[in-house]
C-alpha cells in the first residue's frame, strides 16, 4: 500500500520517463507538474513547452483543454494505491530521433 507522497514521486518520474528524461531536463525552467489524491489513487502530470512561457507569478496554473493554455508536450498518469501499478492516460511525447 503506497502513501499519497509515495505514489505522487512514482507518477511524476513515471511521467517523466515517458517524455525523456534528458528532453524534461533540457527544458525543466518550462516544465510544470500537478497532481491529485483520488480516493483509490494520485493522478500526476508533467507538462512541457520548447518555448519560453509567460511567467506564472507563484500562482496556479489551471490545467484544462483550451488550446493556449494546453502544454505542447505532456504525460499524465494515476498510480494505484494498492499495487503502485502506472496507467497513462493522455501522453504528448517528443518524436525521439
């Protein structure tokens, strides 16, 4: 049985796995994560931009699907609780060459 802090660091490096962890480094000053406790699991998300953002000002940033506000590179996941077993919902990754 995982702890919402123990599962919240396996979703967050399971995303960033998933978008390269060299590519997430690269641009970590345009990174942002978030993340939630469900009842029976932490939802956790990366998301990424190539481009210089907008500064955040210390405030939240909403997540939702308006085109401008969406991260051109993403992954999202939800770690049971139970087992720690990853299941990836929505994943924009970079074409690795």
């Amino acid at each position: 049985m995982l702890t919402f802090e123990e599962a919240k660091k396996v979703g967050i490096r399971a995303c960033v796995d998933k978008l390269g962890y060299d590519f997430v480094r690269k641009y970590e000053d345009n990174t942002c994560t978030a993340y939630g406790n469900e009842e029976d699991h932490a939802f956790c998300f990366v998301g990424l931009s190539t481009e210089p953002r907008k500064p955040w000002n210390g405030g939240s940033i909403i997540l939702d699907d308006s085109p401008e506000k969406k991260f051109p590179f993403s992954a999202s996941c939800n770690v049971s609780y139970t087992d720690g077993k990853v299941t990836y919902l929505e994943c924009l990754v970079p074409e690795m060459t």
